[in-house]
C-alpha cells in the first residue's frame, strides 16, 4: 500500500529574513519527506513564521489561529505549529490563549520541527489529564542553524549574514526574540553565493538585522562588511543587495565598494526612524540629524544614481509637534527614493513599553495624523524622483507577471529596486531586460522593452 505524501503549509509574516527562515523551515519538512501543499485544504503540517515588528502581533497569532481551528474541525489530523519571534517572546503562553496550537518553536529551534511534530501526533495526557505542551524554545544559539533552504524562487536567493542585534534601540524587540549579533564566517558565505552563481542565479540578496555591522562580533579586524562586499564582487552573479543597514554603522569603505562599477547594486535601505535629535537619543540611534543628512549626502555623492529608502515612526513618546517637524524636514531633505512610515506601537520586553506610562504615548488620532501627513510628503517627493528617470534606459529583473488576466504584462527590478512594469511577448521571468521609461508614477515605473542582454533561460515555477 502506497504511503500517503505528507504536505505542509508555511504564512509567513515579516521582514526578508523570516521569508528567509521559512525557506530553511521548508528545507527542514523536505528533508523528512514533506512536499509542499498547494492550499491550505491539502495540508497535514501549518507553520506560522511569525514578526513582532508589526503591530498586535500576538493578537494576529490568536485570529489566525482560529482560522485553523475551523480546518481542523473537519480535518481532525491536521497540526498547527507556531515559530518566529512571537513564539520566541511568549512560549507556553501561546497554549493558554489557543487550543488551535499544537507545538511551538523557537528562533534557534527550527531543526527540531520534525520531532516536534511526532511529539503533537502521539501526545499522550499527564496525570492529571492536561496534555504537556510541545515545545522547543532554546536559548538562542551562539552560531547561525545551518538549514537545508528549499529557494522560493530559481533565480533570486537570499544568503544570511548575520543574525540579531547588539544596539538595543529602546522601541526595538529583535535583540530579545533573535538574540545579540552573530555573523557566519566569510568563507561560508563566499562558498554559499558561489554555488548559487554555479547554479545561475542572477540576483542574491545578504540578509541581516544590520548587515553593516557584519564581523563585530568576531576578533578580526579585517572580518568586516565592506571586505566581504569586495569579495563578492568577484564572484559570477549579476546583482548583489542587502539588506538592512544601520546609520549608525555604514562606514565609508562600504559606500566606497558600492560607488565602483561591479555587481553591488546601487540601493540602500537604512532606517532613519526620526529627525529629531531629542528623539533619536530617546530611541538609543547612535546618531543625529545632522549626521544622517550628511551619510545620505556622502551616499549620493559617492554612489552615482543611488536609490536610499528608509523606516520611520511616529507618535513615539516624548515625540512634540516640533519634534515631529524635524521629521518632516529631515524627509524634504532627504528625498527617499521610498519609505515606510508607521505609528509607533509599545513592544512588551522593550526598553520604551517598561520607561513609558500609558498617558506618556502620543493619542492615537495624532499619530495617525502626523502619518498621512508625513505619507503625502513622502510620496510627492517618490513621485517627482521617478518622473526623473523618464525617458531612461533601465536594466530590469522580471520577477515575474504585473496584472492577472494580462499574460504580456511582466515586473521587475531595477538596479536600484524601483518597480517596473513593462510588456513583452515572450517569457521573459528570470532574465535581464532592457527597458525605456516612458512613464513614472509613485508606485514605479512603466516602459517598453528594447532588448534581453543578460537572456538567461531558467526553470521557473508555474
């Protein structure tokens, strides 16, 4: 009798990096002989990969959760299993909330998925009659899990660098749930992007909390991120991005390395957060106003067509209208290519949810004021940035189609990661194109295809 193939299913909340851990969590499935379902109905196996950045992360846990359990309800077999940082954060509290979750797993815990889920199929009650919670939350390892990654897509990978966080700014709860830095040795990282280049890959994105502050940890001086970036350099792939970058630790050999014709691609996203020198200190950034608009201004000089893109918070406590102004300012001066703006949100286990009292935080309709206001400035500012690259010739990814239901109509990425839409009667997802701006919108660019110098065939995913 023909064994029934195991399927699971993997949502994915957050930044790259988790997008990145849930490659590693296919990995892991795959190598037990897991395949992975096409929807939800066919799953034996979920995982939530969770975030606690957004806002009421624990309370989308519980919601979808819940959502589950309706499945389970006619699929009595199916195992729900929680990970990430809310897991990381909250462990056995997750069984009180919801009975939906069948075994939780910590940052550093991902290769004990497959014993976990033998553990939730065959639980057996205690004595007293409750079942014992299946769970693996280690402390957070010294080195990074070495994962089997099942890539989502054939032609772009990303490659980690490093993991967690020793800046311990006040709002920020990575250093808690994905521990203290730790970086890989260089030459696994070389090694890693070489096999992808063997493999035609055309883009690899270097993922890390804080990529700049890559070989801190380490005793050698020369273990740092402008020389691994000089090392890549060298190697077979056509586009090298990372992934993201702390103000306070960008170094001028690294603006060095990017400003020279290779394969670093001309993007840089860099959280400013504020443009308030009362509130950046508030926040533990490391840096001032004055000092960031001079790093964006050595970016710009020393990186030709750089594009910088930027996370910012408002309402923080202690944030005045004045203070926020300075926001504004440093914005207009700025001129991001792109940002994303949210209401600050207390994160239990931070530095800001224990100093600050309740009536401390900024009212919620002022905060979402100080946003749409600060949205309307950015997006004007994107607007007028791309209307400059009309008429310019635009080497483009395709990632793949822009609009269902139109099969001609493709996406991609520029070198400085603007969005462009274009048309094409061949299949051009996973190749280089050459495309003509002929129209620019806050969203991206739209233009027409003039050639493929880069047409590399690849098996692409249907």
């Amino acid at each position: 009798m023909q064994t029934k193939t195991k399927k699971y299913f993997i949502f994915t909340w957050g930044c790259q990096m988790n997008e990145h851990k849930s490659e590693g969590i296919a990995g892991v499935l795959a190598r037990e002989g897991y395949q992975p379902a096409n929807d939800l109905s066919e799953a034996d196996v979920v995982i939530f990969n969770t975030c606690m950045v957004r806002e009421k992360p624990e309370d989308k846990v519980y919601s979808e959760a819940g959502k589950i359990g309706e499945y389970k309800a006619n699929k009595p077999d199916l195992l729900l299993g929680v990970g990430g940082c809310v897991a990381q954060a909250l462990k056995e509290k997750l069984f009180r909330r919801s009975d939906d979750i069948d075994f939780v797993f910590g940052s550093s815990n991902i290769s004990d998925i497959p014993r976990l889920i033998e553990e939730a199929r065959n639980l057996q009650p205690m004595l007293n009659g409750r079942y014992r919670p299946v769970m693996a939350i280690d402390k957070i390892a010294d080195k990074i899990e070495d994962l089997p990654f099942v890539r989502v897509s054939p032609f772009q990978a990303k490659v980690t660098i490093t993991e967690g966080c020793s800046n311990f700014c006040s709002f920020c709860i990575v250093p808690y749930t994905t521990g203290l830095l730790r970086s890989r040795l260089p030459g696994d990282i070389i090694a890693e992007v070489s096999a992808l280049a063997d493999q035609n890959y055309q883009e690899v994105q270097l993922l890390g909390q804080n990529v700049d502050s890559y070989g801190k940890d380490m005793d050698d001086p020369n273990i740092n991120f402008a020389n691994l970036l000089r090392a890549i350099t060298h190697l077979e792939i056509q586009r090298i991005r990372f992934t993201s970058s702390h103000p306070q630790d960008i170094t001028g050999d690294v603006i060095e390395v990017m400003g020279k014709p290779n394969n670093i691609c001309e993007h840089l996203h860099m959280a400013v957060q504020s443009g308030s020198d009362a509130v950046l200190e508030e926040m533990r950034r490391g840096y001032t106003k004055e000092r960031f608009l001079n790093l964006v201004r050595d970016l710009k000089d020393g990186v030709p067509g750089v594009n910088i893109t930027t996370d910012i918070i408002v309402g923080y406590p202690t944030e005045s209208e004045s203070d926020f102004e300075e926001t504004v300012d440093l914005v207009k001066k700025a001129r991001f290519g792109g940002a994303y703006i949210f209401k600050y949100s207390p994160r239990p286990g931070t530095v800001s949810f224990y100093k600050f009292k309740p009536d401390q935080d900024v009212p919620d309709a002022e905060k979402q004021r100080r946003l749409e206001i600060l949205l309307a400035v950015q997006k004007q500012i994107t607007f007028e940035e791309n209307q400059k690259r009309i008429g310019q010739k635009v080497e483009v990814l395709a990632e793949g189609h822009a609009r269902a239901g139109d099969p001609h109509l493709y996406l991609g990425k520029s070198r400085d990661n603007k969005a462009v839409v274009f048309r094409s009667l061949i299949n051009p997802i996973g190749t280089m194109v050459n495309v003509r701006v002929r129209e620019a919108l806050v969203a991206g660019l739209q233009g027409e295809i003039e050639s493929a110098p880069a047409l590399i065939p690849v098996s692409v995913h249907a």
